[in-house]
C-alpha cells in the first residue's frame, strides 16, 4: 500500500496510508513523544479496510496486530521518553446484559512486555447522557433501570496511560519559569492569576503550582468535552455517528509536560489531525499517519490553520 498521499511542511509532516508500513521506513530513537487513541476493538468501527484495526476478527486478534504497531513505536521513541496513549474499559457486546473488558489492562500489559514502564493512569469524566446518546449502549438506558437496575451500566471514564521507554532521559523536560497556560475548564483563583508569567524562585509561583494540582490529579474532570478539531466533514456514510476526536486539553497537557518545544510528537492513528494540531500549536513538530482517506482530507484542512495559531499563541506570550 505504502504512502498514498502526503504534506509536509515545516513544522507536520503527515502520511495517508498505513501507520505499520510507514513507520517501518522511519529511523530509530527520532520521536521524543508519541500520542494516539488506538482503536477501540469492538466499539467504534471508523472504515471498512481490512487494513484497519477496528475491523480485527476477534479482540486477540486486535491486539495481535497492535504489537505490531506498540513494536514500532517502541523503536521509534528515544530511550527515557514516554508515549501516551487514550482508552476506555470496552463493553462486551450491546445486548443490555453486558460486562465491560479490560482494554486499558490489556494495553498496559502489552506496553510492558514490550520494554516500557508504566507510569501514571489520568481518568477522564464523561456525561453519561451524552455517552449513552453517542453509543447507544443499552445498559446505559434509563429504561434499563426502571426494568431490571441489576444491568445498569457506567459512562466508562476515558483513560490516558503514560508509559516511559527504559533508559535514562538525555535531554530533561524543563519548564524553568514554571506552566504558563492551563487547559482546561475550571477557573484559577484570582490570587493566584498575578504570579502569571512569575520568573522568581519558582518554589513561591502560584500559578504554575495550581495549574500542576490539576494536571497531577489522577481524575481530570476538569477537561471540556467539547473541545475538539472539526470532524463532521471527514466521515464517510460507512461511518459509525458516535466517532469523536480526542479532546485538545488532553493532548495539550500531555504535550506540554512529556515534551519540550521543537521536539517530535508523532501519532500513528491521526483521524482529523488532533495530536498533530496540538504539537504544531504548542511550538512542536508533528508526525501523523491516518488509513482513512476522507480522516486524512480533514487533517489537511484542520492543521492549515495550526501555524496561524502557533504564531498567535507566540504574539500573545510576548505581549503578556
């Protein structure tokens, strides 16, 4: 298949085709970060390719050919650095009496046979309406509760698992004058907004201290849901209607604390450009692969408006 289609720029360089075929071109330890969603064996459906990890047969032939892709970027990421990945608990099937799998488990397993080491789980808190309203899970129905509560479900949280490569990191992540922007939906006490930009000891920076609490937190439901790249356009009618891109606040601390700027992020599922967007906007280059050639179109048009940001969030840094 190799490459159908590519852009590259200055800044992103990303690839329609398939994400095992391209990185198998790419040379070992040149990623400093990786970030994805994989796909989420048995939920969403995002092509009808049998290329694509969303169609495997059964869950263990999914994480069969997920090796492949956890093999790669094992060799691909330098050693001390991290790769990222977004999951959730997965339902067994949608019949109204279904149990939940393990999927986040099984990801941490397969990343640690692998040669990487766990190192945190962020949960993320979704509305449960607005799950129930995506995915049709029955368990997720009131009507469930009013027949039989015994089935009722959960709005499984969203997880993103950070793994490090063994070995020790050669070039610290540093943020001298401690976080300087917080992403995310919660407000920042007034006293606190006066240490912005503070660069004194650092021990005494209000600012960054706050933002960190939230970023330390195991729970982030801090995270606005709704804020995401433009999807809508890039879905074929094969397309299941609960497809949504991965939050932008996730990915922008994810970036922020596990990279430092000019470094490489690479996502090997790319969809509509979300990881890419936000390493170009947070002054990163970015890598991405994506199958799905109406995901890929979108990407283009998402990520021709991530330099104009990048600069915007640059005038504004020096402004303040």
């Amino acid at each position: 298949m190799g490459v159908r289609e590519q852009t590259i720029t200055d800044d992103f360089a990303i690839y329609q085709g398939d994400c095992i075929e391209v990185m198998a071109d790419m040379k070992d330890d040149t990623i400093d970060l990786s970030v994805y969603s994989p796909p989420f064996c048995g939920l969403y459906q995002y092509s009808s390719s049998e290329r694509d990890l969303s169609n495997a047969d059964s869950y263990e032939d999914f994480f069969e050919h997920y090796r492949y892709v956890v093999k790669h970027i094992h060799r691909l990421t330098k050693q001390g650095r991290c790769t990222a990945v977004h999951c959730m608990d997965t339902p067994s099937g949608n019949s109204g009496k279904d149990c939940l799998v393990d999927f986040p488990g099984d990801i941490i397993r397969l990343h640690q046979e692998e040669g990487f080491e766990y190192m945190a789980r962020h949960c993320i808190w979704k509305e449960p309406l607005s799950v129930r309203n995506r995915t049709m899970q029955k368990t997720l129905a009131h009507k469930t509760v009013v027949d039989d509560s015994i089935y009722a479900g959960v709005a499984s949280a969203d997880y993103l698992l950070i793994f490090r490569k063994k070995g020790e990191n050669l070039v610290p992540v540093t943020h001298t004058t401690g976080l300087k922007v917080y992403h995310g939906s919660r407000e920042m006490p007034a006293s606190h907004q006066e240490f912005k930009n503070y660069e004194g000891k650092q021990t005494g920076n209000r600012f960054s201290h706050w933002i960190w609490q939230q970023y330390a937190s195991s729970f982030w439901d801090d995270v606005r849901i709704d804020e995401v790249l433009k999807y809508k356009e890039g879905r074929d009618e094969d397309d299941e209607k609960h497809v949504h891109p991965l939050q932008l606040d996730v990915i922008n601390r994810i970036i922020e604390l596990r990279s430092n700027p000019g470094e490489v992020v690479l996502t090997p599922f790319l969809g509509v450009g979300s990881e890419v967007y936000g390493a170009v906007t947070s002054g990163r280059k970015g890598i991405g692969i994506e199958l799905k050639q109406s995901y890929y179109n979108q990407s283009v048009k998402n990520l021709r408006s991530a330099k104009k940001q990048s600069e915007e969030n640059t005038l504004l840094d020096g402004l303040e």
